[in-house]
C-alpha cells in the first residue's frame, strides 16, 4: 500500500472538513448563539491535524484499489470521530458514545437518533446533524474529488469505493469533471426543493434543513414529530416527490436534463423502482383506509411513508405502528429493497434485486433446459460474470453482517421487532424502525455496546460492506 499518499489524501479530506465546521459556527453568528465557540476550537484542531497529515506531498502519488477502498473507510470513520466533538464541547451530547452514534448516522444519511429532546438543540448543532446528511449523501470523497485535487490521477478507485451500487460508470471522461456535475446537479435539486418549502410556509431555517435531510436521504427532523409538525399537505407533497427523485439513479437525472429521455425511458432499474413505489402504495392505501376519514388522506400518509423507507430516508408523519401488520410488513421488505444504485439512498438497492430475481428465473430454466445457453442481461446489456460474483459476495457478507450484529443486538433482550427492525434501519440506513425504535421512540436506551455495534452496521451498509469489512484484512494493511 501507498501509505504516504493514503496519509496525505486522508489529511485532505480532514482539512475539508473543519472547512465545513465553519459552517454551524456561522449560523451561531446569525442566531447569537455562544455555542458556536465549540465548533470553532474543533475546527481549528481538525484543521491542524489534517495540515500534520498531508504536509508533505509525496513522490509516488498513485491510488489503486487497495489504497482506494483503505482511504474510504478510514475516513469515514475518522469524519465520524471528529464531526462528534462539537457535540461533546457543547455539552448537548456529552457521551462520546453516543455524539458518535449521531454523527455516524448523519454521515452515513441512516437518520437514527439517541436525542428525546430535538426541540432543545441549539441551532449551529441541528444545523450540523442536517448538513452532515447533505455532504454524506453524495459522499464527502466525491466532494473532495470534485472540487479539491487529491494530486492522484486515479481516483477512480475512490469513487468506486464510495458510490452506491453493483457498477459504477464516469458520465464524461474524467473522474473529477464527473463528481463535478453529480454535485451540480445534487446542489440545484437541494436549492429547488428550500424554494418550494419556503413557498409553502415553511420557515428558511427549517426549509434548508428539511431539504439537506431529503437530498442526503437521510430523516434527521428538526422535531422529535418529524414533518407531522408541519401539519401540511403541500409540503407533505413537496418532500414526497424530492425523496422518490433523490432515489433515482443520478445518471439519468443528468441524461434527462441534457435532452437524452431515451435511457432513462428504457431503464429497467427505474420502472422497477417506481413500480414498486406504486404497488406499495397502493396496497398500503387500501389496507389503512379505515383508520382515515377519505382515501385521499390514506394515500397522502401512505404514498409519504412508502416513498420515505424506500429511498430510506426515514422521515415520518404519522405513526405506522399502528397501522395493520400488512402494512408494516411492506415498509419492512422496502427497508431491505432500497433505492436505485447511484442515489443518495441505501438498502439493498434495486438493481441487485433484478438481477438476483433475473438470475433465479434463469436457473429455474436450466433445471428444465440443462443444455440451453442463455445470456443474463440488465439495462439492454449482458451482464458480466465479474459483477454476478459480486453482487453474490455482497449479499453474503451483507447477511453475515446483519446476522452478527442481530444476535449483539439480542442481548438487550429487548422484544424481536424493535430487535429486529432496529438493526434492519442501520444496516440499510433508514432511520426509524419500529416498537421501541420506531417513528415515536429512539435509539437512547440502548447499550453503548449495542450503539457501537449499529453504528458499524451504519457505516458498513452505507459503504456497502467492502470498504469496512476489508479494514480487517491484513493483506490490505501491507505495503
């Protein structure tokens, strides 16, 4: 491994990040709140810390996947670590335990919380837990490789080892012109969606928030009621329609606002995706209707909450606890389903749910047609054998992961749906799940053990397992 320039990269993104420390330290100045003082010490410190790191350029500058994948999850973790400390200084979440939990759930845009009382947070710390969302959506990499050069020319291998999903394409030629137009194009969307709140009587504070926590697909609310406290159909819509365009892949959201319709037309991911939006809908509409006075009002919560745990956003307006078991066993599969690989969204994703279910029909075939040669293909292309393998490795490591961290999570001894389902909205960073973690509780109860164990379920269904679990190989350590 290039050690020297994982160091020097790893002490850029750090610099980048006591960077955006600055930013709640501003709205403190706007809010007079004292507090702000806090954000400045760790900034400062961040700072000087990554200026320690990447001092020195060095004289072999090459990233290749090794050094790829060990920059991703270290640094996600140690964002984590730092983004925490204005928690702790400010004395509003003094456990480092649990300032961790926070902000590992901002970053990794999952929206769990351990905080009971939203309403007493200052404004440069809400204002934080939000804008983590916004910046670990898109990924901070792609930020940095975007606009900061890392003096590497193959940063590719980063970009791969952040960004969501079985493939990962380049829009334009270069990597950097590519993570370029992705945060173009995710700033307008995010800038768009405030205008619309605004308009729609929510105050601006609220309104940037609210639309960093929808861009990220991410669920950290301003009130322990989340977008119920708004009260409004209009801005119950507004979100709605933000959270299911943030979950499409952001490919065809750039082929569409150049003029090309046709790929997005012909992208089996996409009607996939919808179709399921719809369906569930649909059958959560019919299934909830007598516990609402029209079926108007039944598809608004239905179609919100749908749209909500798909792109596992996790924002809530109503509390689907109670609801009938049929419906909440559809949000449970959707928290497992995902968005579309390329989004801001977590889960399993939506295409390696087509190409397994593709794979299974096709095996099915074989048993009756042993001799038959038939070709697998996905978006109008034959998939290659390499990317069936890994969609398989990663469903395996992706169960072994869930499965470890469920029977952690089972000492609590806690009853099986908040066990359950607690572990299910980390691992595919939803957010809320249900019973005891559910859209009226937290995760604040729970032991710093248990904490610590969900946050790297966090972390590794955000990075897609990968990153996280190759931090324990020793192959990827040596030089």
């Amino acid at each position: 491994m290039n050690k020297k320039m994982v160091l020097f990269t790893l002490g850029k993104l750090l610099k980048v990040e006591a960077v955006l420390l600055l930013l709640p330290l501003v709205v403190s100045f706007i809010y007079q709140e004292h507090i702000g003082l806090s954000y400045a010490i760790v900034a400062v410190f961040v700072f000087l810390v990554g200026l320690l790191m990447s001092r020195k350029l060095p004289k072999n500058r090459n990233i290749y996947a090794r050094e790829g994948f060990f920059i991703v999850g270290v640094s996600w973790v140690l964002l984590s670590v730092f983004g925490a400390l204005p928690f702790m200084l400010t004395g509003e979440i003094p456990s480092f335990t649990d300032a961790f939990f926070e902000t590992v759930s901002g970053f990794t845009t999952t929206g769990s919380s351990i905080l009971s009382n939203l309403d007493g947070l200052s404004h440069a710390s809400l204002f934080w837990r939000s804008f983590t969302h916004w910046v670990g959506g898109m990924g901070i990499l792609v930020f940095t490789v975007a606009f900061i050069p890392l003096a590497s020319g193959r940063t590719m291998h980063i970009l791969k080892a952040e960004m969501p999903g079985p493939v990962i394409g380049k829009l334009v030629s270069k990597v950097r012109v590519t993570a370029r137009i992705l945060y173009v194009i995710y700033a307008a969307l995010t800038l768009v969606q405030i205008i619309l709140l605004i308009l729609g009587g929510m105050p601006v504070f609220d309104s940037i928030l609210n639309s960093f926590a929808t861009a990220g697909t991410g669920g950290f609310s301003m009130s322990n009621e989340g977008i119920a406290v708004y009260n409004s159909a209009y801005i119950d819509g507004v979100i709605t329609v933000f959270m299911i365009l943030f979950g499409i892949n952001f490919n065809l959201i750039y082929f569409f606002l150049i003029g090309k319709i046709a790929p997005v037309l012909k992208s089996e991911e996409l009607r996939g995706y919808l179709a399921i939006i719809a369906g569930s809908t649909l059958l959560i509409t019919l299934n909830i209707a007598s516990q609402y006075p029209s079926y108007l009002k039944a598809f608004r919560y239905a179609v919100f909450q749908v749209a909500s745990i798909i792109t596992t956003t996790g924002f809530t307006t109503t509390n689907y606890d109670k609801w009938p078991m049929f419906s909440q066993t559809i949000l449970l599969l959707l928290m497992f389903i995902g968005a579309c690989a390329g989004s801001t969204g977590g889960g399993i994703k939506v295409s390696r749910i087509i190409m397994l279910s593709k794979q299974a029909i096709q095996e099915l075939k074989k048993m009756i047609h042993s001799r038959s040669v038939t070709t697998l293909n996905f978006e109008g292309e034959a998939i290659a054998p390499k990317t069936i393998s890994n969609v398989y490795s990663y469903l395996v490591l992706y169960l072994l992961v869930f499965a470890a961290s469920l029977l952690i999570l089972s000492l609590e001894n806690l009853d099986f749906q908040t066990t359950f389902s607690a572990v299910a909205t980390c691992i595919n960073n939803v957010g809320p799940g249900f019973k005891a973690v559910g859209p009226t509780g937290n995760f604040g109860f729970l032991s710093d053990f248990s904490k610590w164990t969900l946050s790297f379920a966090m972390l590794a269904g955000r990075l897609e397992i990968f990153p996280i679990l190759l931090l324990f190989s020793k192959s990827l350590w040596k030089s």
